[in-house]
C-alpha cells in the first residue's frame, strides 16, 4: 500500500485523476456486462428488450425559473412566486392584518 503522506501535491492530483479513470472505465464494463445478461435472459423467454445507453433529454431537463409575484416592500430581497408554502416574511404581515394581494408585484 502507498504511503500517500509521502506523495507531492501533484503526484496525489495525478493518481487521483488515473484512479477516477480507471473507477468510471470498471462501472462502464460492469454495466456493458449487466445489459448484455439482461438481455439474454429476456431473449431466453422469447422478450425484446431495448435499453437506452443514457438518459433521454426529457430525464435530464431541468424545470423553468417562476417569475416573482409578491415581494417585501421592507427588504426587496424577500420574493416569493406563489408556489409552495407561504414564507415567514408574508405570513408575518399577514398575521398583522395585511392582505397578501398587498404585496403583488
């Protein structure tokens, strides 16, 4: 085993760079290897089997910014969209009498 307290900055830097490789380039093959057993299995009982080597556009898609409908007269920095629970900084006013439609943007 390596005694890494004894490796430069730049030997530690490299070895992790080669051993995150060689980790991303195992899980690469072990998966190969899973796909390739699942599909045998299924094409043993007479099953097609399509799996997608990576994640469709729709999976990865990331949801929209909602625009601001009600700020903090006091502290422009409190917004809120309207979505969710109601934040502290308008449930205070609104405790205090004021109505939410007061703070519409």
């Amino acid at each position: 085993m390596t005694d890494f307290s004894k490796l430069s900055e730049q030997e530690l830097t490299t070895l992790i760079a080669d051993a995150s490789k060689a980790l991303e380039q195992k899980r690469q093959l072990a998966r190969r290897d899973v796909l390739a057993q699942i599909k045998s299995l299924a094409g043993s009982i007479g099953v097609d089997v399509q799996i997608m080597e990576q994640p469709s556009e729709a999976n990865t898609r990331k949801g929209s910014k909602v625009a601001v409908k009600f700020r903090d007269p006091s502290n422009p920095n409190n917004a809120w969209s309207g979505r969710g629970v109601k934040p502290r900084w308008l449930q205070e006013y609104v405790d205090q009498g004021r109505s939410v439609d007061d703070f519409r943007v």
